[in-house]
C-alpha cells in the first residue's frame, strides 16, 4: 500500500486511537489507501466542491478526498473515539476539513457546506438507505448534491442500478433512477474491510438530474410504487385496487396492461399512472 500522504498508516492509526469497527453502528473500515484514492476518484473533479462525507471513521475516504483535491470536506461522524484520528488529518490539511461529531440523520449539512457539493461516503451499512432515499426525496428539486458517490453492500448497490423485469427492480431502482443518473463504478470484496463484512460492496455513482425523468407528483407517485411492491407477485388491478375503484381504466390509460406485474412496468409507465391518478 503505497502512501498518498505524509500521514501514519491507518492500521497504525486505528492501533493508536483503539479503533475497532464496531458492528452496532454499521462500521467496516476501509485500510487500503489506494482504494479510498481510487473511490474519491469516482465523484470527479472536487477541485471546486464542498463533499460531504458521512462516517468518516479513522479517515481513510477523507485521506483520499483531499489528496485527491478536493477543495472542501465536511465529515459527519458520529463515533467519538474518532475524533483524535480526523483532528490529525484535519491539521494536514489546514482550513479544509471540518469534523462534526454528530448522527447525520439528525443535522442539516448545509449550514456547513458552500455549493456546489458532491456527497461521497463510505456509508455505515446500518443507515445508508435510509440516507440515499432523504437525499433523493428533498421538498425541492434539484437537491442541494450536485452527485452521490456511495457504498453500499453489492445487493443495495444492484438494486438502485437495476432495470425493470427482475427480482431487484423495485421502489428504491424507481426512486433513484427518476431523479438521478445511477451506475455501478467499483466492486469490492470483503477482504478489503476491517472486519470484513460477510457480503461483497460495492460503489454506486449517482448524477442529479435537472429535471426528472418524466413528469409526475412526487408524493402521488410515491404512493403508486410502493403499493405497487408491496404485493409485488400480485397482478397490478389486484395490488392497485385500493387506489382507485377504475384502476384498470387509470393503468390502460397509462399504457399498462392490468395483468402486469409491478416489476414488468418501466419508470415512465409509473409516471404516467401517476398522472393519470391524479388527474382523476
């Protein structure tokens, strides 16, 4: 593992401070600089961007970050026994990290943070779907992320990228894909983290875009997705049915057969049923 630093490395500094990943926040650390470069690669340019950056633990993401240039980071950690470990780095790179010790489910980043910003984490396994559907599901779009570049395990990863017709299509592919631009970018095995997790991860690139795919009310199409897949084996005139007494009229005007199942019907075809509905 070569350095990109003049910073110890990391299992040094996890040794120093005792910093043993713990499973009840969702914590496997990434050592391998290399890699962490190599991800901070995968958000682009960040020479002119604020990043967010969510459980930072011993800072090996947030090494790479600003050796990749990134002209601001703001790392969101909730473990306190990391604090030491990120002050270090932030005394590397002076005026360019600021550490908050705080649950990132419960803060507003951007009183922090100067646009444009780009979100790129390691997220703890424990929150980050949670995180990934609050930072696509804002009250205005386009959101204050100009693009997320995330971890996620292999499974979630596979399901935020997947295309309509199998068993991974489903809410969360809908919700990303309508508003973002999401692909794969990185694989990465177990033997990479310290613990290693029991599953393969993976990094999720997603790009805002402008406007959404097709036109829909948020709320009312979020109502049609996951009544949809929450009876997902179920034909669409059975799972819809307590929408709307003429569902099957409401799903041929959208151009969708009632026999269709939710997974056969593509994002455009879920925008149109939600206008549809809510026309009538």
């Amino acid at each position: 593992m070569s350095m990109i630093d003049g910073l110890p490395p990391l299992r040094s500094v996890i040794a120093e401070h005792g910093l043993s990943a713990r499973k009840s926040l969702g914590q496997n650390f990434l050592l391998d600089l290399n890699l962490t470069a190599k991800i901070a690669r995968q958000a682009g340019d960040l020479s002119a961007c604020d990043v967010l950056e969510i459980g930072p633990g011993p800072g090996g993401l947030t090494r790479g970050l600003l050796a990749e240039g990134a002209r601001r980071v703001l790392a969101v950690e909730k473990d306190s026994r990391c604090l030491p470990a990120l002050a270090q780095i932030a005394d590397a790179y002076p005026g360019r990290l600021e550490v908050l010790n705080a649950d990132a489910l419960e803060i507003d980043p951007m009183a922090h943070l100067t646009p444009p910003v780009r979100v790129v984490a390691n997220l703890p396994y424990n929150v980050g779907t949670e995180l990934l559907v609050r930072w696509l599901t804002p009250a205005f779009w386009p959101p204050f992320w100009q693009s997320l570049t995330l971890m996620f395990q292999r499974e979630v990863a596979e399901r935020i990228v997947a295309p309509p017709g199998g068993k991974s299509y489903g809410r969360l592919a809908i919700l990303a894909q309508w508003r973002a631009e999401a692909r794969i970018v990185m694989d990465l095995p177990p033997e990479a983290f310290t613990p290693a997790p029991k599953v393969r991860s993976a990094v999720v690139h997603l790009t805002a875009r402008p406007e959404p795919l097709h036109p829909a009310d948020p709320k009312v199409l979020s109502r049609v997705v996951a009544t949809a897949f929450n009876q997902r084996r179920k034909m669409l005139r059975a799972s819809l049915r307590g929408l709307a007494p003429d569902i099957e009229e409401h799903l041929r005007r959208a151009g969708i057969a009632p026999t269709d199942r939710a997974e056969q019907v593509p994002i455009e075809g879920f925008c149109a049923l939600a206008r549809a509905l809510a026309e009538a």
